[in-house]
C-alpha cells in the first residue's frame, strides 16, 4: 500500500528506485526561482547553453531585496525581466507579492512535481504537490530539462486527530513538531500528514505547516489533496486544476507518528532557534518592543484576519511597533475590501508591502537586544537585520495579544472578535500583474540586459588529486547560510556578484575570515553539527569556490547546503566528534580524488603534530560523480546527465517499510 509522497514521485521517477538513501531522478513540472537566488540560477542556466526552459512552467518572483537603496537591486530586476522574457519564464514585479503564496494561489497544482530555489519551495505541499527547495544550480539543470536529482527521502506519516481548538492555530502544530524534532532531527525526512484531523485544517493553514515544517531539517511536507483543496482552487477559479490525491488505506510508512489537534497550546520559539519551543504560558513575562506579522508564511487572509479580530476596538501597546505583510497583492485587495485593512490600521498597525521584506532582514530591524516577536519561520542570530537580536517566533493570536499587552503573552485570556468574512478573491489580479510567455519566435530576439553588478559565479577547477591545506576557521553547531551570505539590504544588494558578497562571509562569527582566507589562497572550513541549516542560497558555497576552498569538514550537514557545496565541487567530509581543530592546522590529504572516484568510505588527513584524522566519505553513487567531474555545471555539459524525453519514465520500485496500523 503506497503512501502519498510515493506515489507523487513514482509517477515522475524517470531513474532509481524509492528507497531512502538511493539516488533518483525525477521529472519537474513547475520551477520557482526568487530575486535573492535568481540571479545565480539564471547565469548558471545561461552557462547550460539551452535555448528555452524545459519545463511547462518556471515563474520568477520578486520579493525579497526590493528596497532599491541604491541601483543594485534595479540592475538585478532588470536583468531578471528579460532573462525571464527570453528563455519562457513569466516574471512577478516587485511588490505583487511573495513567492510562496502566489504560487499557491495561482499555480500550484495537486499531483505535480515544484522545484524551487528556495527552502520555504515546501509551502505547496499544502495542496498536495511534491514541493521541494534547492539550491540555483540545480534548479538551473532541473528547468532545462535534465530533471531534479536527489537523494530519496524516508517518508514520516503523520497522523493528526481531534481539532484546534481555543487560540492554537496551524503554526502551533508546526512549533510542536520542531519541539519534538529540533532542527535536526527531520533531516533526510518527508512528513506525510494524514487522518481524521486533517479535513479540519484550511490550506492556508496547511501552507503554515508546510512552510515551516524545513525547519527540521526535512526535504518538505505531504497533504492530501480532498474537499479543502477543491475549495480553494473554486475561489481562485481553478476548479480544473483539481484532483482527489490521498495515501492507500493501510498504507506503508518509514515511521509514524501522532498529533492530537485538540491537545494543542500556544507555543513560542525562543532565540536563537525554531526548534527552542515551549509553551507561551511557561515563558516568564518578556516585554518586546516590536511584532511583526505576516511574510511567507501567517500572511494568508485567515492569518490578518485573527490579528484584526484581536486588535479590534483596542490599540497597540504604546511601547511596541506592530507591522504587518500580507502575502499577496491578491490578499492586500480581499483584506481591504473586508475592513481588516481598517481595522489594523486603527489599531496602530504599520501597513507593509507584499514583500519578503523584515522576514530577510530588510527593514524593521529590532533595537539590539530587545526582544522582537514574529510570526516568521526562522530566529536564527542576525537574520533580522541586527547582529545582536533577540527573536521569537509564535502564530497570528499570540501576536496579536502580545501586541497589546506588550509582552509575550498566551491569548487565551484576550477577548477574540469574529473574524471579518473574506471578499471573494479577485485571482485575474495575478495574469494583470504577472507577464506571460512570449511566443518563441518573439523571444529570440529579445536582448538580456546586464548592469556592472551581475557577474557570473565562478567555476570550480577540477577537485585536486590531494589537498594541503589549513584550517580557516571552526565555527559550532547549526551554523546558517545566513553567516555565510548575510541577509539584509547591505549584503543582499551584492548577491550577484560573488567576488563583493565574499567579504560578509562569517563576518557575524569572524571578521578577519575573508582576509584570512584570501592572504593563505584557500583552506578548510570546519564545522559543526547540522551545518548550513536554512536558506537555500547557494552563494554559500560558490563564496568558498571564490576564495579557493574545496573541502568541507563538519560533523553532519542541512541537506540543501550539502548538495550546494557537492554542486558547486566541494567535498563536503564527515568530521568525527571527537576531533580536536584550530585555525591554522594543516591537513595534508593524499590521494583525495582516487579516494572518491573509488567509492572509499573514508580518507586520512595527516594533520600538524605527526597526528591523524579520519574524515567520513558519505556519498551515493551520484554525488560521487558530480564531485569527479568538477561539479554539477561540468557534469552536465560533459553528459554525465541526459535530458529528460517524455518516455524516460518509469513507475519506479518502491520499498516496503513499515505499515501503518489500521485503525
């Protein structure tokens, strides 16, 4: 009996078979790529030396960096615009809304295979698809045909009884499963909801789930597709688009587990992390200064609507600045057509475009220190545009009723309103906003305009027969590529040119890192566990190409950054815990590429001292390739993948894990 996720990629498999840690190949129906990313993923797809994507539909969204402080931020929407009218992507304008959430109105489907480059590509599970983040290279090879390639995941079945009830809402499911999960302990991991609660959840509180769910460390999150489903798409007028999906009855799980809704409460994630949760009403009293509400994720109408409900008659805390994002131009419409748009503003809300905005860092940034609560699905250190913040994570209810309080507190004890019922959406906002294909003939004379500060990445030499190298620097555990490439305005405006965006890398943890590292022509970055958790921008590791590193050391990895650092030809080794590194220890590893090339399992480094370190090899088959031909880019063009035909597909060989139990 075959589970949902099983079943979406079984009907896309083009090569492998559906057993966790196996290499497989998968057709891609969709493509999200986003400003912060898109510029690499378009330059990398110019280097494929394609014609034309092929894929039936690749959209590109802006929305994060928009603020234009200067004409970097125009110069990459520039480009972006006709590299989109060139090669059949549509293009989202700055200030139509966020990428997730367009993408759920408007194109995601039930069934299909979404490829984005982007961590939070997973919103779209919420309407049944196979919805997965990647870095820009690999969503480059994946949009011109070459399909998506990556590592099967062990699918978790998670089943949801009972009903949310009193103020716990769908971000509270999420928290809960990042309480009993951390950020680790999903990776490698599809969460596969199913029971008896899940017809109770709207898809837009699905989407809260599925957005947020990355934070574990998992590839993504799987629902049905039922009646909820079928709602949806009537009001955005994409009824057609509808289809029933579900897993088989007794169907077959790598693991279970169980949520009762009705047991829920609401949760916070305390700084530093998602995964810190505990519940509100064990926080001691916490005064903040700042809430914010919305982004790509709790920026649905439902989300607005709880918070204007709240607010209400009332105003915000004189002491804290209240700012809301709606995640869509589409939503901006339906919440001011509502009154919820009234009744924020008369409570004292400040009123943000439909941008990414401070969930990045731009904009909003908290006084140093001073706790600031959000509705955001990440809290790591300096994401929010200060270096020394302090943020909380919680839903729409405990943010509206901490705005008012001016602390964080459990909005049970706060009088809720009815929500204001929602104007019927207006989905033709969308094919206004959003340009459409041209015809191909139209868009071969279209002329890819490029400013000064797009500069394509660099391409890694072939990996070395050996390294002698040192240690640049030893950071800890769940390190995110965001101290590797920096969120905020500053940072985020040079994106697209790696060679300027190298010199914020780990500035937050070390300063003189990028001055190190380009006096001593390279080295060895040595991490922690659960490194490079977070964001899937890949100028994490096209940084270190950049500054001459081609090795990796860290006790585990996020799986996004892993595959970035495995595409971009870095080798990315297993460091045992008990290993003792400092900055500037040499290690001298002989015989590097055999070793990979042979499929060993480990290598030796002799290190300073006459002393030995044995480093893991943990790599499929596949990955083993990549790194041998240089990375991805190389390995494409030198036919290590071939392109996808429509018969290159298979219904694939499903493995058999463990049942899941009859009700």
């Amino acid at each position: 009996m075959a589970n949902l996720t099983h079943k979406l990629l079984a009907e896309h498999l083009a090569s492998g078979r559906l057993t966790p840690g196996s290499d497989i190949t998968v057709r891609v129906d969709q493509v999200l790529i986003e400003d912060a990313t898109g510029t690499m993923a378009a330059m990398q797809f110019e280097m494929l030396g394609v014609e034309s994507i092929a894929v039936p539909l690749a959209v590109m969204y802006v929305d994060h960096n928009v603020l234009q402080i200067d004409d970097k931020n125009m110069q990459d929407h520039h480009y972006l615009r006709t590299f989109s009218a060139r090669y059949g992507l549509r293009y989202s304008p700055a200030g139509h809304g966020i990428s997730h959430y367009i993408h759920l109105e408007h194109f995601a489907r039930p069934g299909g295979v979404l490829v984005g480059a982007d961590s939070h590509t997973s919103t779209a599970g919420a309407l049944g698809m196979f919805a997965l983040g990647a870095g820009g290279l690999e969503v480059a090879v994946a949009m011109a045909g070459y399909g998506f390639d990556f590592v099967c995941p062990a699918v978790v079945g998670v089943e949801l009884t009972g009903r949310l009830g009193g103020v716990a809402e769908a971000k509270d499911v999420v928290l809960e499963l990042l309480r009993r999960h951390g950020v680790r302990g999903g990776r490698g991991k599809v969460f596969e909801f199913f029971g008896e609660g899940v017809a109770s959840l709207a898809i837009s509180a699905r989407a809260t789930i599925c957005n947020m769910i990355v934070e574990t460390g998992a590839s993504t999150a799987v629902f049905p597709s039922d009646e909820q489903t079928l709602r949806w798409l009537q009001a955005q007028d994409r009824e057609a688009d509808y289809r029933p999906l579900a897993a088989d009855s007794g169907a077959e799980y790598d693991d279970i587990e169980h949520l009762d809704l009705s047991t829920l409460v609401p949760l916070v994630a305390l700084p530093h992390s998602p995964g810190n949760v505990q519940p509100v009403a064990d926080l001691p009293r916490t005064e903040v200064v700042q809430v914010c509400v919305g982004s790509s994720v709790n920026s649905s109408y439902e989300d607005l609507a709880t918070v204007a409900a709240i607010l209400k008659g009332h105003s915000v805390h004189p002491a804290v600045q209240l700012t809301v994002t709606p995640g869509s131009r589409q939503i901006l419409q339906t919440i001011i057509a509502s009154g919820v748009y009234e009744d924020l503003m008369q409570a004292g809300a400040r009123m943000l475009e439909p941008v990414c905005g401070p969930c990045v860092g731009i904009g909003q940034a908290p006084t140093q220190g001073a706790p600031s609560l959000r509705t955001f699905n990440r809290n790591f250190p300096g994401r929010s545009g200060t270096a020394e913040d302090s943020v909380y994570l919680c839903s729409p209810s405990t943010a509206a009723a901490s705005a008012l309080e001016g602390a964080i507190v459990d909005a049970s004890g706060v009088s809720v309103g009815p929500l204001r019922p929602a104007a019927p959406p207006h989905p033709g906002i969308h094919d206004l906003h959003i340009a459409g294909v041209l015809p191909e003939e139209k868009r071969r004379g279209i002329e890819i305009e490029r400013g000064p500060n797009l500069v394509p990445p660099p391409l890694p030499d072939p990996l070395p027969v050996g390294l002698d190298a040192r240690v640049l620097i030893v950071t800890g555990d769940d390190i995110s590529t965001g101290d590797m490439a920096p969120d905020g305005a500053i940072a985020m405006s040079v994106w697209s040119n790696i060679a300027v965006c190298a010199k914020f890398m780990f500035r937050r943890l070390d300063p003189e890192f990028h001055a190190r590292a380009t006096e001593w022509g390279g080295g060895i970055i040595v991490g922690g566990e659960n490194y490079g958790q977070g964001s899937s921008r890949e100028h994490a590791a096209l940084i270190p190409l950049y500054l001459g590193i081609r090795v990796v050391a860290a006790r585990s990895y996020a799986r996004i950054h892993r595959r970035n650092l495995i595409a971009a030809g870095i080798v990315p080794l297993v460091l045992p815990r008990e290993a003792d590194c400092f900055v500037g220890q040499r290690w001298v590893i002989p015989g590097l590429r055999s070793a990979l090339a042979d499929g060993d399992t480990s290598v030796t480094a002799d290190v300073d001292g006459g002393a030995q370190l044995t480093l893991g090899l943990d790599f499929s088959p596949g990955e083993r390739e990549i790194l041998g031909a240089g990375g991805l880019l190389a390995h494409v063009r030198t036919g290590g993948r071939p392109l996808l035909g429509h018969d290159d597909f298979s219904n694939g060989e499903v493995s058999a894990p463990q049942s899941r139990p009859e009700p």
